[in-house]
C-alpha cells in the first residue's frame, strides 16, 4: 500500500507547528522517550465524525488527516453545519496559532 503524501500547503503546515509531546488526537500516540518522533500541535484537521478539530497529531495520522475536507456524507456535516472554524478544541497549545 502507498505511503499517503501530503499536499504543499498541508506539508508547509506540518513542518510549521510546533513540537508537541501530548497526544495525538487521533491515533492516541505519545512520544515517550527522545527517540519517538515527536507529535506537532496546533493543528487544525477535519474529522468526519465531530467536524473541524485542533489539537496535537503525529506525523502518520498528520499524513491522512491534513488534507481532508468536507463531504456530504460525512455525520458531522449531516447533523448540523458547520462553521468553518472548529468544533472541537482538545490542545495544550493556543488555538489561535492552529495551522
């Protein structure tokens, strides 16, 4: 299977947010020792089932999720509308920096 590729703008994010040794909000990694790669926070990506989140992602769920947008049949878009901005806030990081 082919290693997900990020887009420039999501790659230019990525590399812009700052290293984070919280959790991912996805998959739940945290780096413990110096050797894990760390996570990167903050981060604005699309969840399919809660909308638009920021929080901290590694790099693997960062790879999936960066780039996801919208779709009609999404559960966050069919049961209310959302507003762009973000519909869940789950970071040690300030919001207001989200990439």
């Amino acid at each position: 299977m082919p290693t997900p590729t990020l887009s420039d703008g999501a790659f230019k994010r990525l590399n812009a947010a700052r290293i984070s040794y919280n959790y991912c909000g996805i998959c739940g990694h945290t780096p413990k020792t110096r050797l894990d790669e760390p996570n990167r926070a903050p981060l604005r990506w699309w969840d399919p089932d809660d909308g638009w989140k920021i929080g901290t992602l590694c790099r693997w769920c960062a790879e999936e999720a960066l780039d996801r947008k919208p779709q009609p049949e999404d559960y966050a878009v069919a049961t209310r509308a959302t507003n762009g901005v973000c519909d869940d806030c789950d970071t040690d990081e300030d919001p207001i920096d989200a990439l």
